[in-house]
C-alpha cells in the first residue's frame, strides 16, 4: 500500500508539472506582431536622423480587420495575429503625425508561431534653410501661427545652417540682435520647402543696411 501511494504521488506531481508547462508551450505557438514607427529628418550635413512616431494602424488580413497596433512615445505592445502570411498596416489618417508622408498600407509577413517584428519608416514634409548676413546676429523664426519655434545666433561670418529639418510651409524670419551699430531690418518671409537634396535647401540672404558708428552725428 506504502508503495502504491508513493506512485500515486508520483504520478500526481507529474501530472502537475505538465499541466505548468501547457501555458508555457501554448503562448510559444502564438502568432505576434510588433511595429516601431520611424520619422527621418534631413540634416545639414546631408544624412537622415530618425524619431519616433506616434500613431494608430489597424491591421488587416484577408480582407478583415483582426486588430490595431498603437504606437506611443514607448512604441508599441505586440498583439496577435491570426494564422501566416502577409498583413496590411493601415494608418489612421487623424492618428498620425503632421509630418509624415504615409502610404495607403504597409505590407508585412508573418511567420506563424513567433513574435514578429516590423519597422515603418517613412519620410517627412519637412525641410532645411540656411542664412547669411553681414556679421553675428540673432533671429527668431516665426510661424504662420504666430508662434516662434526657433531662436538662433550666425557664427562670426555671419551663416547658419538649420541643423535638422522642420515642416514646410511660410515663416518669418526676425532678426533680434546685430553685432553692428546701427541696421534696418524688415521681417523677411521664408518658403521652407519638402527636402529631396541639396538644391532644395533655402537660402536666405539676410543682408541689412547699417550705418558705420564713425558716421553717426556726434561721433
């Protein structure tokens, strides 16, 4: 009888470690998908850099929608997915960033049984400047909302070069502070337009008129 319960034990701790290891196996057999959502910014020195995005895309597959995939600043927790294959991501259009340039869908393909991963990286409405002037000065960039979204000084020759790209579209360009005595300056309005490469930078001449301090009354 000794025996017998000793085998009854047995068998019954065996039987519970299969039923632990039943979860384990089953969530190893699940389909997943996760996405990182990518933004590239044209820089001066004529290379991309890339940011997060944030936004919605609802996953479809065979014609249905089996999901959505959301990307925060954290980016994204993976969801499953249904069977093999390909899938279509498919922004939402009042999800997604100002300054991305999207696709109708991005086509992914899923491996079933495992985590899969998808990166979508996506170019920008975006583009660079660059200014020169007589001498060191200070500008504030303004948009059309009124808002002024960048403060910056010229070196001593006067240039600067936008180090990343912003969003296209009408600025002012203010000038703030001038290293010579006396200027005449009129806000200039600036056309930032979408960067495709070098030639599409905007080239602003900054150029003002002063009067030389030798030549004021008095001096």
């Amino acid at each position: 009888m000794r025996m017998l319960g000793k085998r009854f034990l047995s068998l019954l701790l065996t039987l519970g470690m299969l039923l632990m290891l039943l979860p384990t196996a089953a969530a190893s057999e699940l389909t997943m998908l996760q996405v990182d959502f990518l933004g590239m910014y044209a820089t001066s020195a004529g290379t991309y850099e890339s940011r997060k995005f944030t936004g919605d895309f609802t996953v479809m597959q065979n014609g249905e929608a089996v999901g959505t995939i959301r990307l925060t600043d954290f980016g994204s927790d993976p969801i499953s997915v249904p069977g093999t294959g390909n899938v279509q991501l498919v922004p939402v259009a009042e999800t997604m960033p100002e300054d991305a340039i999207m696709a109708a869908s991005y086509t992914v393909s899923i491996v079933g049984g495992r985590l899969n991963k998808a990166v979508i990286a996506v170019l920008t409405d975006t583009g660079l400047f660059t200014v020169h002037t007589e001498s060191s000065s200070s500008f504030d960039l303004i948009n059309e909302r009124g808002e002024t979204i960048l403060s910056f000084d010229t070196d001593s020759r006067g240039d600067y070069a936008l180090p990343a790209a912003i969003h296209t579209g009408l600025y002012t360009l203010r000038m703030t502070k001038a290293s010579l005595a006396i200027e005449s300056w009129r806000d200039k309005i600036i056309n930032i337009e979408r960067y495709t490469g070098a030639d599409s930078v905007t080239k602003v001449n900054a150029s003002y008129y002063y009067v030389p301090v030798n030549s004021l009354p008095g001096c």
